[in-house]
C-alpha cells in the first residue's frame, strides 16, 4: 500500500505561485511527480487564504519546539549539577572530630578485655 506524501507550505505555496505565473497543470504536475487534482486543492487553498494561516501555525510550532529543546538542556544541566553536588557532599571533608575508619558505620565499642 502506498504512503501517503506530506508537503511542505513552501512547496505548496511555490507550485501555486508557478501555476499563477503561467505554468500549465500538466507541466508542474510532471516537474513535481503531484497529481493535477491535488495541485488544484492547494491552488484553491491558497486562493481562500489557508496556506498563510497554516505557515503561521507552522512558524508558533517551530518557535515552540525550540523553546522546549531549550528548557530540556537547561533541565539536563541542571540534573548533572545537582548530581555533581550530591557526590561533593557525599565525599567532600569531614569534621575534624569525626572518627576515621575503614569500615564505614559508628564507632565501635571496646571489649571487656580492652578495658581492664
């Protein structure tokens, strides 16, 4: 089964504008591998105004996928700071009175042997 092709507004809106300056159907049907029918409906868009209403709905969603490409980098950078500074805290200095041990946990207790 064939897919379907989109098109963008500039292309449509070229071919609209070939056919308004002379351009025969056929010719720019050939040129462009689109059927005569279709290159009818976007003339017919374009002369109802569509194809601008359209490239303005194109340009806001274009603006907007930049915006949020932009809040998505701001959000990682800030991810990896935090992560940076969760591994500072875990491993930066420790107080002077803290008591140094290989084996991580609290202090241990002396045994009664050590204590006499």
């Amino acid at each position: 089964m064939a897919k379907h092709r989109t098109y963008s507004i500039e292309f449509k809106r070229q071919a609209v504008l070939e056919y308004l300056g002379g351009e025969t159907l056929h010719a720019l049907s050939k040129r462009h591998d689109v059927s005569r029918n279709l290159i009818r409906i976007w003339i017919a868009k374009f002369e109802a105004g569509e194809f601008d209403e359209e490239a303005e709905a194109a340009d806001l969603l274009q603006q907007y996928e930049a915006k949020i490409a932009a809040l998505e980098r701001l959000v990682g950078r800030q991810a990896l700071e935090i992560e940076i500074l969760k591994g500072a805290l875990k491993n930066g200095p420790r107080p002077k009175n803290a008591p140094i041990s290989v084996i991580a946990g609290p202090a241990a207790c002396p045994s009664p042997k050590d204590v006499g």
